[in-house]
C-alpha cells in the first residue's frame, strides 16, 4: 500500500489502521512510518482513531451479537476502519480527545526574517526566533528537543511521566510542565525562565549546573521563574565543562525586553551600535555593515520592528548623526558628512 494518499488526514489515518490491522509487510510499516513523519498531524489522528478502535472492541465485547468481528473476514479492515473514522467524528462531536502519540520525530528551522510557532502533539509548544533550529523526538520515557542554533521559547505540557529535556550541547535544561526561554550563541547559553521551574544540567551524568543551591535540603536546585541564568563551555567534550554562572533576578521591563522578538520587536537599550548591528543582522533578511570602524562603540538604542531596516536607519540617522550608503542587500554605515562650510562673504 503506497504512503501517497489521498482523502483527509483521518480517512488517510483510517486507511493505514485498516491496513495494518491485516498484518502488514515490512514494505506496509515503512510507508506507514514515513506517512506518521510527514505531519504531525498524522500521528494525532491515528492515535484517536487507534484509541476509537480500541473503545468500540470492548463495546463489541459487551454486545457480542453487533460485534464486527462477525462480518465476513473480507469485510473486517474496511468494517473497523469505516467503524473507527465514526467513532471519531462522534468522538469529536462531543469535544473528546483520545491521548497524543507517544513516539514522535520532527526538525523545524524559521528561516532568516521569520519567527515559526511549533506545536507538539502532547500541547506543548516551540517558538523559533528567526534563524532558529530544533530537532525534536518523543518516545515513551521521555520528550527530547536539541536546540541546534539560534533561539527559542518552549511551553510545555504537563506529563511527570515523561519530562521534557533540551539540550544545547553539553547542556540539559529539563522540565515537567512550565516555560523558559533558551538562547545558544557560540559557545554559551542563555536560560530565562518565564513560567515555573527548570533544572539544568550537564548533558552526559545529570550533573546539576546549579550549584550548591540546595545544600541545606533534600530539594534539587532548581532555577525559578523571573530567572536568568548563563552557562559558557557548553561544547561538549570530555576535557571540559560547562561552566554556569550564579543566576540573577530579571526585572519584569527586562523579561519584556529579552522577549519582545516573539511579537516581532527589537528592542535595546543603550548599546554600543556594533552590538545593535551584529542583533539586527541575526534576525534580518537585510544586512548592516559598520563603515567606519570609529563609529562601532557609539551608544545607541530604541524599539522597532525585526526586519524592519528603513527605520532602523532612519532613527540612526536622525539622531545619531550617521548616514547610510545601500548596496543591494547591504546598508553601510558612516558618520554623516558634515556640510561643508560657507565661505565668508568678503566685508566692505
């Protein structure tokens, strides 16, 4: 049976339960397994369908004169799956909804210029920062995300069964149900814990990168929400470690800050223009180029929208003296030149 199907994702999803009910080939499971990868929806409406089949066998159990299972053998796929697409329309119907797939795979990358929501099949939820990549997996035991580059904030559903690990490296931050946001730059990451609580840890033993926190109890540190803590060494490798340091309150005006890009807003307060140049350029389609190197450490600050480069350089040039010169793509900044001097009229 070919992965290529056509119909909605339920009667796709009522077709490959038909199918293998029946015993499939090993040919069958490969399609079925690159058809559950292709969307996440599919993993979802087979679980509901799988779980729909399930309800109605022990209802058969109970009523064994209406059982399907007494339909011609050559009926029994089509009959279950016909039956298992009903009990999810009535399923549905009533708002009900079966439990989300347990094993899961993706990868979703938001390209330069644009932020990308991710939703997970169990309710959680990643938010990519422009240029971001995550590699997500979901088994049994556990929910695993790699944060490969950039940024992102995750809200993750409850589910003590299976806490949800990130890992940066030689990293692991960890939660059951709360939020945080990870940032990854070269070689350290940024935890800002907006939502409940995280622990993190180093990737290979578990090791807590908290510290001493809990020495006077039994509880494990753990970092808290309004928290902001920084792990630099975060390649992993078997000389080094990571090394964190002590975490810090972050006031309310500075979490709105650090999160403004998940509304599409840069903001920054007073910072040297070759750092406001290196944080446009990361989430920018367009590129600003620094002319003149003598203007690198110049204060600057302001709010605007990511992307948005005609008023980021209007406001450098109205009120920082800089004028810009655009090559293509690339806008490259300068001192403005100052106008050049009348000459003196001669006197009588």
């Amino acid at each position: 049976m070919s992965a290529r199907r056509s119909g909605s994702i339920d009667d796709q999803a009522a077709e490959w339960l038909g199918a293998l009910d029946g015993g499939p080939s090993d040919a069958q499971r490969a399609d079925f397994e690159r058809w559950l990868l292709a969307d996440r929806r599919h993993a979802d409406a087979f679980a509901r369908l799988e779980r729909c089949s399930q309800s109605l066998d022990r209802l058969a159990g109970l009523q064994p004169e209406r059982t399907v299972a007494r339909a011609r053998p050559g009926w029994r796929r089509p009959a279950l799956a016909l039956a298992a697409a009903a009990a999810l329309a009535v399923g549905t119907f009533f708002g009900w909804r079966g439990p989300a797939p347990r094993d899961f795979a993706t990868v979703a990358v938001a390209a330069a210029g644009a932020a990308r929501t991710v939703p997970l099949p169990d309710g959680s939820e990643i938010v990519l920062n422009t240029g971001s990549e995550v590699a997500v997996v979901y088994g049994p035991d556990a929910r695993s995300v790699d944060l490969v580059r950039g940024e992102a904030h995750f809200k993750v559903a409850p589910d003590a069964r299976r806490p949800f690990t990130v890992r940066i490296g030689g990293v692991a931050v960890r939660a059951v149900g709360t939020a945080f946001n990870l940032r990854r730059r070269a070689d350290a990451v940024e935890v800002l814990v907006t939502h409940g609580r995280v622990d993190v840890q180093e990737s290979r033993d578990g090791r807590s990168l908290l510290g001493g926190a809990a020495a006077a109890t039994d509880t494990p540190p753990v970092l808290v929400a309004g928290q902001l803590m920084v792990v630099t060494g975060i390649a992993a490798t078997a000389a080094a470690r990571p090394v964190p340091t002590p975490p810090e309150t972050v006031a309310a005006p500075e979490m709105e800050r650090r999160l403004a890009w998940r509304e599409r807003r840069l903001e920054l307060g007073p910072t040297p223009l070759e750092q406001l140049v290196a944080e446009f350029n990361r989430t920018s389609p367009h590129r600003l180029v620094i002319a003149d190197p003598a203007i690198a450490q110049l204060s600057v600050g302001g709010a605007f929208r990511i992307g948005d480069a005609e008023t980021l350089v209007q406001l450098l040039e109205t009120n920082f003296d800089l004028a810009a010169e655009r090559r293509g793509n690339e806008i490259r900044l300068r001192r403005a030149t100052p106008a050049p001097a009348r000459p003196a009229e001669p006197r009588n």
